[in-house]
C-alpha cells in the first residue's frame, strides 16, 4: 500500500540502516496513536531492508501475552527459523504459560511464577535467546521489528534492554513500534524504552493535502478539495479512518463521494479505541452520551474516572481523530462506541449522565432520551421529566419518541393519578397516528372515567375515543350527564360540552339530558332570531362556539370566523372531529369552494406534522366536498388515498366517511365494479349508528339504482329514513335521504309517492335547507311534472344548484331544462340549453377559488366548444350583455333576471334593446336562435356567478 506524508520518517528509517549496515547498532523508536500508519511504516520499511539483502525478524505484542515470559523472542527467534533448546526447554517445562489467551489465569496461573527456579530458567532462556540473535548479525545485517511494543511482557522487556546495550557496534536494528499512552502499560513499557539511545519517529495524523493525495490517488484523478476536506473533518487525517471511509463511500462505485460511514469505518472505530485502555473507551460513551453537555469534569463524574485520566482521554481520542475537542468528528463514531459497550455498562453510564444532566438543569428531552437508553427511572424526578420531554417530543412531532418516553414513565410508576394520566397522554400521541393504537392505553381508562376519577380533558380523550371506535352509545352518553353539570368548574364543562357537541353534530346522536331537563351541549331548544335553531352550549370555547353558530346559520361573519379558528390550527389544541364538522358545514352552506381552499391548506400543515389520523379524516373530507362540488374524479381520487391511509379498525366508525364518498364517486363514473369491490369491505356494527352509516347506505343504494336493483336502493333509503329519524333532526337539511326515496320510488314506477318524498324534501326547514337538496328535489318534481309546468321548477332548481357549487346536478338540470324545450318544440332554445349544459359539465367546478376574469374565462369555453374567436360574431356583445341575454334566451323574464343578477329593471331593458339592435333580434322568442346563429356564448353568467357586481353589468 502506497504511503503518503510518511517520506520524512521513511528517510530517517532508511538513514538507521545505513549505519547499522556500517556496524553501528540502532534503535529506533516509532510513535503514533492507533491507526496513524506506524506499522505500514514498518512493513514498508522491512520490505526494502530485505530487498537488499538484511535479514528482517518481524514481531507483535498482543494483550493475551503479556503474562507469557518471552513472548516476543519466541516470536523473533521462530521468524528466524533458529532453534533455542533453552527456550524450547523452557516452554517444555512450563506450558501453562503459553496455554491460549490465558494472561496467567485460570487453571494454570498457580504455574505462573511459583519458585526461584522458574525466574533463573527464564534468565537462562533470555541469554540464551539474546544470543541466538546476535549470531544473526554475523552473516549480514539484521533487522529486528517489535510491532505493538508497549504491550511486550516483562521479561522480552529485560530481554530487549538486554540486546540494545549488546549491539551498539553490531549490524543491527532494532525498531519498536509503540504508542506512549496505551493505557495503564504503555507508559510504563514506553519510559523503560526511550532510556536507551534512540532515534525517535513520530508518526502525525495525515494532513488535509494527505488526504487529497490518498483520494485522488484512489479515484485515478484529482478529487474536488471540497470532497478531501469533508474525508479530513470526518477523519481527522488517521489514515486508517480515511481508508475504512473510503471503503464504505465506494462500496459500489470508484468515484469518492461525500463521505458515508458503514461497517468499515465502524470497524475500524472500535479497532482504533482498542488500542487504548478500557478506561479510555468509557469516557468516549460518556462523551457520547453528554452530547453538548460534554466536559471533562462531567466524564469523570459520569465513569467516576479520575479528571487526570479523563483529560489525558480526551487528548489521546483528539490524536486519534474520533473527537475534535468534545464532539465526535463523525455521528457514527459515537453509535459504534455506545453499541460495543457490554449493556450494564452502558444502562449504568447514562443513568449516571442523566442524572449529571438532570442537576445541570438541562432540557428536559437530554435527561429524558439518557433515561430511555438506561432503561430505567431514575427516582424521584425521572417519571416527571419522562412526561415533559413526551410533551415536547409531540410538539415536535416525534410520536414515537413521545410514546417511548410515557411507556417508561408508565412501567415503574404506582401512583393510581399519574398513572391515569400517563395513560391518557400516551392515547392521544398513539391516536394522532393510530386511533386503534391508542386503544390499548384509553381502554384501562373507561372505568375510572364511570367513576369519576379522571381529569376532565382526559375523560373527554378516552369518551371521544369511545365514539370513534363505536363503543355503547348510551354508555357514553351516562357518562357525559355525569361528567356535566353546575357543580363543575368551567374549564370541565368545555371538556365533556365539547364531546356532546361532537356527538350530536359530528356523529349525528341525539343530545343528553339530566332528569330535571337540563341538556349537556344543546343542540336545538330555542329559535334564533333568523327562525332558525339557536344553538345553545354553555360550556364551549374556542371553535365549538363559532361553528354553533355556523350550523345555527350561517353568514359571511360567521365562516370567516371559523375559516379564521381553522387557519390557526394547532394539533395539541384542536379536535380532528370539530375540525372536520366545520369544513363540511362551511361547504354545505354553499361555500365549497372555500371549504375545499381551507381544506387544502390544513392537509399541507397535517402533512408536514406527520399527523396521519389527521391527515386521513382531512383528505376524506377533502374527497366528500369535492362530491357535492360535483368534481367526481377529484373525490375518487382523494377517498381512495384516505382509505389507503388507515385500515378499518383505525377508522372506526369514520369510515363509512371516506368509503361512500368511494362509493358515490365511482358509480357517477361508471365504475361499478370497482363500488361493488369497495362494498365488500366489512363494517363495524356501529356504523350504522352514527351518520356516517346513513351516508354509506345512500351510497350503495345510488350504486343499487345504477345497475338495476332498485329495490335493493329502496330498501337502503328507507333504512336511511328511520336512522335519520332517530338522530339529530337538526342534520336532515343536509343529508337528502327523501331525495333518494323519490329517486327510487320514481325508478320503480310510484310516481306519487315519489312527488310526495321530493316535496317532503322540498319543503324541509330550519335556518338555512341545503341547496343542494331542495334543487335535486325541485328537478325530480320537474320530471313529474307536465312540460309547461317543468321550467319555472328546472329554473329554481338550477338556481339553487349553481348557488350550492354542484355542477354535476347543475348540468343534469341544464340537461332536463334542454329536454324540456326540445318537448314544447321551442327546438333553438333547446339547442341552447343543450350547449350550456355541456359547457357547464367540462368547465370545472362552479364556484373556483382563484376566480379570474369573464373574458378569459369566456375563452376557456370557447376553445372546449371548438368555436372562433371572431370580432365579428362572438365578440359583438360584451360580457354583461351576454350574461343578460343568455338568460333571457334560457326563458327567464326580465324581473328575474334583475333580481339574479342585482341590477334594476331599466338595466336588464337598457341591456336587451342593445342585444336586439346588435343581434338583429324582431322578438325576445328568437333570441336563442339568433345566439345559436352567432355563436354568443352564455357562459359569463356560469362562471361570475356570485362574483361579478351590479357596476360591472351597468357599466355594459
């Protein structure tokens, strides 16, 4: 192996055999921490020697022989090839100095030195060897090498010494190789050694041009200086840490990268630290595990090292290149120390650092991570940093590390109150990523809260945890009428309120009431000023009362007040389900645009925080509010992601949430094998409890309609109807059921009981009906209807659908109202509608939350129609006129057009006489074939819908 900055030292080595060549004796002494290069100095050094003719004796010192005499000139004299009968006789005599790795001890160690006769043979074969040797240099000039010699055994020491004042006009060298601080021996080996005359060689660690040799000496051409200094950072320049990373950086390529450690550069890590005392590798864990906190006072108090050992560590590991003052060069010098270390050693090192760190007063999360390595808790203030660094692990993220922390803390503590914490706090981490993780700890809970003696805010975690996972509806509800009341303190009121609010509005179950008719979270007692329910909840705080209001009705005030709470959204603050419910109310209030803008927002922050039960309740909504947006392919996509999310058991009862939306969306497109497959999953028996079975059972009776089995749907409805009556009467204006009944009633022929179910629908109340609904149910009365009575109806419900964002009901209403002129022979206006549907369907969802103009809008269209843009035609009218006549060519009078559009009478007559003139129009009955004729397109009316104001159409 080709050796670099070693020319110097190569030089002086090379200058000490010319003398000893010339017969004069040298001895030469190499110096150099473990892996600096000295031996392949050495090697290099005897491969030259011996090519010239010297005879070149090579031996080791190992730690296993430093109780067996001789050990060295056995080597030596074997290497040679020279019999010595005295230390053969001697080995003979007494074998249980050379058994194995013995180090005088075991069965033998009675052998060691036990009389007077044994140290005279000893002395004897020590001459004897001396000899031998000197015989050697006779014949031509001898080189003797002692590898490791710090490590020697006492009598090859004596008999070294013994040699070195024999040879000084013999043609011989003698070069030991040693290293000064190796331990408790070294020094004392080393001090006996450098008594003699000596040329010194002090073997440095590479330096930064050393190391950009070495590497470009292995890529074949020069490396990038940038490259070779991150190899000297991470290494320090020791030679045998540069190799053992080069090693694991090109382990599948030549060309060095960035510096990657593996198994080679751990390896020779440990092989560096072997070379030192045992006392030198506890300090490096201790350092290792102090971090920042590192000093050598703290490693001595730590290992219970003497300071002077442990600042004579720290020098010899900043020789080495493993440290750079107290911080490891590289982080996987520290892993390999920590993972070498026998187990009760290091438990017992980081509950000493733990508890260095601890009285330091250090973050609670270093104390804490110290403790979880030890495996232990450390009394009587480990469980209450075990809980604070929990705290902040979650905060961070870090759920596993979090849960780790509480499960420690849990293991040893017996206090029956802590405990009921520790066990709450760890459900809710286990929950933020895992609902039917957190089971394990919230389900020791469940009696102590039946008993009352659980913390409000954890009552609530494990009562909450209940619902989702579809425990006894009524069970939870004795324990909300227990936990509530006026006795409580107001902070414990918002906890158990805030669950009855969940569970009547989020799941859909009735409120609770005490005997004497006082109601926990109620939900409907009284009319607001609007007639509508006023929503009353004495215990709520933060969003809960913001979204009473939203669902009591709603206006701007009151969604930007929710958008606002959701906007600062915090995962230790929040509730999932409030969060959810406030989307979905904000889209059912004809806002789905906003819901979906806000949702897309929260689903980045969710992601970003590794919150995955979070993530899947957002995306299922995300998916259900792009339903009633009518983007089909959009609520396919996201369900089928939330479903993917979390398997059954984690969803609980939630997920009859994401697999309807699945349902609903692949039958609209066609997909029918693929609802039928997602209708096989199993469901949990309480889902059919919550709304969340309502939505399902909707969802597979569309899909029962969609291929044929309308009795099948009929029957899913109905059972939709008596679930729904038994739940909160507040949440029929948003879930259609009736619609659905008048659909299948319809499909099978009960035309009268269909007109029944969609007026039933129709003429539902409460402060504001869903859109959405009341449009679906005005378009199925249309088709019940004669001709000349379906378009006034075709109208409202078409107004009613753009207003809900729906554009797939939207332009099946567009359609209905084509097929209706079509019938009365009005076949222009049909043509019309026909070309209006179609651009509603392709254009994208109705109501977009990055608006952008009419115009370009307008040309949008028109490249989906395949139509000109030409001056001459389409551009005759402007966009305030187009919108006014496109729905005067629709069939809408003029006061109706005034009152959509919010301009007067004399606009909307001011617009049509320019429109006519333009147009050449005799009568408003053929305005929509002279459109037709020219090409006008209506669909400024479609895409300004509640966004173009009352100036910008006056302005014309």
């Amino acid at each position: 192996m080709r050796l670099f900055e070693r020319s110097r030292e190569a030089n002086t080595l090379a200058k000490a055999f010319d003398a000893c060549s010339a017969g004069i004796g040298q001895f030469v002494i190499i110096t150099g921490g473990p892996g600096s290069g000295k031996s392949e100095l050495v090697h290099d050094t005897l491969r030259t020697v011996g090519e010239v003719g010297a005879t070149v004796l090579l031996a080791t010192a190992l730690p296993s022989r430093t109780e067996q005499p001789l050990s060295i000139f056995r080597q030596l004299l074997r290497d040679a090839e020279v019999s010595c009968a005295t230390l053969e006789q001697l080995a003979s005599t007494h074998p249980g100095w050379y058994q194995g790795n013995t180090r005088g001890k075991g069965a033998n160690a009675e052998q060691d030195r036990p009389d007077s006769v044994s140290d005279r043979a000893v002395a004897l074969a020590a001459d004897a060897a001396t000899a031998a040797l000197l015989e050697l240099a006779d014949e031509r000039p001898l080189v003797i090498a002692v590898d490791d010699a710090h490590l020697m055994d006492d009598d090859s020491l004596s008999a070294l010494l013994s040699l070195l004042h024999r040879i000084r006009k013999k043609r011989i060298l003698v070069v030991c190789v040693s290293w000064e601080q190796s331990g408790i021996r070294g020094p004392i080996v080393h001090r006996q050694l450098i008594r003699q005359p000596h040329e010194r060689v002090r073997v440095a660690p590479l330096t930064e041009d050393g190391v950009s040799a070495l590497l470009s000496q292995h890529a074949g051409r020069p490396v990038p200086r940038e490259t070779s200094d991150a190899y000297h950072r991470a290494t320090g320049g020791n030679p045998m840490l540069v190799h053992a990373l080069l090693d694991d950086s090109t382990r599948f390529g030549s060309e060095p990268g960035s510096p990657v450690a593996s198994s080679a550069y751990r390896q020779a890590v440990l092989s560096c630290l072997g070379g030192t005392s045992p006392a030198h590798t506890h300090i490096c864990a201790a350092i290792a595990m102090l971090g920042d906190f590192a000093s050598a006072r703290a490693v001595a108090l730590v290992t219970g090292e003497p300071l002077t050992t442990a600042l004579e560590a720290v020098s010899v590991l900043n020789s080495v290149g493993l440290l750079a003052n107290y911080d490891f060069r590289h982080p996987a010098a520290a892993d390999a120390v920590l993972h070498e270390l026998p187990d009760k050693d290091l438990a017992r090192l980081n509950a000493e650092a733990a508890r260095l760190l601890y009285q330091a007063g250090a973050p609670e999360r270093d104390v804490a991570a110290l403790l979880l390595a030890a495996d232990r808790v450390v009394p009587p203030w480990g469980a209450k940093v075990l809980r604070g660094a929990a705290d902040h692990a979650l905060g961070a993220d870090n759920v596993r590390e979090s849960m780790s922390y509480l499960r420690l803390a849990l293991r040893d503590h017996t206090d029956e109150h802590d405990r009921h914490r520790l066990l709450a706090a760890l459900g809710r981490a286990a929950w933020r990523v895992n609902p039917a993780a957190a089971e394990a700890s919230l389900a020791q809970l469940r009696r102590a809260v039946f008993d009352d003696c659980l913390e409000a805010d954890d009552a609530a975690t494990v009562l909450r945890h209940m619902m989702w996972q579809g425990e006894d509806s009524e069970q939870v509800a004795r324990a909300i009428g227990a936990l509530s009341g006026p006795a409580r303190s107001g902070e414990d009121n918002q906890s158990i309120a805030e669950v009855e609010f969940i569970r009547q509005w989020f799941y859909g179950v009735p409120g609770v009431r005490h005997p004497g008719g006082h109601s926990v979270g109620d939900g409907a007692d009284t009319d607001g000023p609007d007639g509508g329910p006023e929503i009353r909840e004495p215990g709520l705080l933060g969003l809960s009362p913001k979204l009473a209001q939203l669902i009591a009705g709603a206006s701007d005030e009151v969604v930007a007040a929710v958008v606002q709470s959701l906007q600062g959204l915090q995962l230790d603050r929040m509730k999932p389900e409030l969060v959810a419910m406030s989307l979905l109310a904000i889209a059912h209030t004809d806002r789905t645009a906003t819901a979906a803008e806000v949702c897309e927002t929260l689903l980045a922050y969710v992601e970003r925080r590794k919150a995955t039960t979070w993530h899947a309740l957002l995306t299922a909504v995300r998916a259900e509010i792009a339903l009633l947006q009518g983007d089909i392919e959009t609520a396919e996509a996201k369900s089928a992601q939330a479903l993917d999310m979390m398997h059954t058991r984690g969803w609980g009862v939630l997920i009859g949430l994401p697999l309807g939306t699945a349902v609903f969306a692949n039958t609209a497109l066609g997909r029918h094998d693929r609802a039928a497959e997602l209708l096989e999953r199993e469901l949990p028996d309480a889902v059919f409890r919550t709304v969340f079975g309502v939505q399902y059972l909707r969802a597979r009776g569309h899909h029962y309609l969609a291929t044929d089995r309308a009795f099948a749907g009929l029957s899913d409805f109905e059972t939709c109807g008596r679930l729904m009556r038994d739940a909160n009467a507040e949440l029929h204006k948003g879930i259609p059921w009736r619609v659905d009944l008048a659909e299948a009633n319809l499909r099978i022929g009960r035309t009268k009981t269909a007109r029944e179910w969609a007026q039933a629908q129709v003429e539902v109340g409460g402060s504001r009906p869903s859109s959405r609904a009341r449009g679906v149910a005005l378009r199925l009365l249309a088709q019940m209807s004669r001709p000349n009575m379906r378009t006034s109806l075709l109208h409202e419900a078409i107004d009613l659908l753009r207003a809900s964002g729906d554009r797939r009901e939207l332009a099946v209403a567009f359609s209905d109202l084509s097929a209706t002129h079509y019938e009365l022979g009005d076949y222009a206006r049909a043509r019309l509608v026909a070309r209006h549907a179609g651009q509603v369907e392709a254009a994208g969802p109705v109501e977009s939350p990055a608006g952008g103009s009419a115009v370009g809008s307008r040309l949008i269209a028109l490249e989906h129609l395949g139509l000109p843009e030409e001056p001459g035609t389409a551009m005759l009218l402007t966009d305030a006129e187009c919108r006014v006549a496109g729905l005067a060519a629709l069939g809408y009078s003029n006061r109706e057009i005034s009152r959509r559009i919010h301009v007067t009478m004399s606009t909307v007559e001011q617009h049509l006489t320019r429109v006519y003139r333009k147009l050449k129009v005799a009568s408003r009955a053929d305005l929509p074939s002279k459109m037709l004729e020219h090409r006008i397109p209506t669909l400024s009316d479609h895409f300004s819908s509640g966004g173009t104001s009352a100036s910008a159409l006056s302005g014309g």
